[in-house]
C-alpha cells in the first residue's frame, strides 16, 4: 500500500521445511486497530487525528495524567512501563493508550519515545467527528477496541 504508515500482512513465505512452533507468547499481545482498512479509509481516518513528532527519551504520556487520546504509532517505537511489571515496545501500526481513551480514567502507564516516533492522536472530540462523517470507519474503530478489550478479559478469566 502505498502511503500507508502501517504494516498488517507480510509476503507469503518461500515453500520450505516447516519451521518448528514458537513457544506462546508472554507478554501482551500487540494492539493492532483497524487492519482491515484500505488507503483511501486510511486517509480519511488520519485526517481526524493530530500528528505529534516525540525526540528519542521524550515523554509521550505522564503516569497519571489525564489525556484521554489513542495513539498510534505510525513511525518508531515508544516504551510503555506499567509499575511492577516489564516494560514494553510498541512499534509502528500499534497502538497505546487505550484503557484511558475508553474511560477518562488517568494512565496508569508511562509511554516514552524509545526512539524518535510519530504518533497520530486520536481524541474523543476527534472519535465524535469520524463517528459524524464517517460512520462506517468508527464503527470499525469501536469494533477492533472492544474485541481488544474482550481478548484482554479473556486472558484473565478464561471462559464465557
């Protein structure tokens, strides 16, 4: 895809000997949002967020703070460290910020640009617009938010 800050499928591999099955992965997977969405959507999506630029080591989102905005990465890698667990790597077509985007709560992570990053920002004002001209791509949106957020439960309380 041409113009397209993110990478969701990669080329078929070259038949060969199969390879062996990775362990499970341990820590949490990659929250990827919107896969399905073509350029042309892509465009009009981005044109409902803001582009924000972070130098290597500078704080994208304060511990604590109240922003509620989704960010996806579109270039680099930011670190996000949750007190008392490992800290992690988000990379382009991720996204970070959720939890607070969904509920206006403060982040209870702190994300950090691991190296420089882009960023587009999503705000709830930006999701009221989209959802006004563009029905279908935030609906989109919301769907890949809740069977996120649905995942995440599923791995904690197995079961339904």
């Amino acid at each position: 895809m041409a113009n397209d800050f993110f990478h969701y499928t990669a080329p078929d591999p070259a038949p060969g000997p199969a390879a062996p099955v990775p362990a499970a992965p341990t820590g949490p997977a990659p929250i990827r949002l919107l896969a399905d969405l073509g350029d042309e959507d892509w465009e009009k999506f981005i044109g409902y967020t803001a582009r924000r630029r972070y130098p290597a080591g500078a704080v994208v989102v304060a511990r604590g703070a109240l922003s509620p905005a989704l960010f996806f990465v579109a270039s680099g890698q930011v670190q996000v460290q949750v007190p008392g667990a490992a800290a992690t790597l988000r990379g382009e077509g991720e996204v970070v910020g959720l939890l607070s985007f969904l509920d206006a709560a403060p982040h209870a992570a702190e994300v950090l640009a691991a190296t420089e990053v882009e960023l587009l920002m999503l705000t709830p004002d930006g999701l009221s617009q989209l959802a006004a001209w563009q029905p279908r791509i935030a609906m989109a949106l919301m769907r890949d938010l809740g069977a996120h957020v649905a995942a995440r439960l599923r791995r904690l309380q197995p079961g339904d």
